[in-house]
C-alpha cells in the first residue's frame, strides 16, 4: 500500500502504479479522480 504523505490517504499500489503510468501517457486524462476512487479500489470479475 502506498500512503500519501500530503494527505494520508492509503492507496492500493497497483492502482497508484496504474495512475502514474496514466499521468505520464497522457498528463491531463487523469483531471477528475478523486482519492476515493483511488482508496476503494473495485474488483471485477471478467471470466465467470
């Protein structure tokens, strides 16, 4: 888990990975996720 030292939020490391990759492909995609999209990462179940 990485923890943000600004705020304190506990984010999936996978799902901060994914946004800096995000930020650096395309810098101004990423406007609009809040840290709560980013804390609660969902599960999805592709292949039943």
């Amino acid at each position: 888990l990485y923890v943000c030292k600004e705020c304190g939020a506990v984010i999936n490391a996978d799902v901060n990975g994914a946004l800096n990759i995000l930020k650096k492909v395309s810098p101004n995609s990423h406007n609009g996720i809040g840290v709560g999209v980013l804390t609660s990462p969902v599960r999805l179940r592709l292949v039943s």
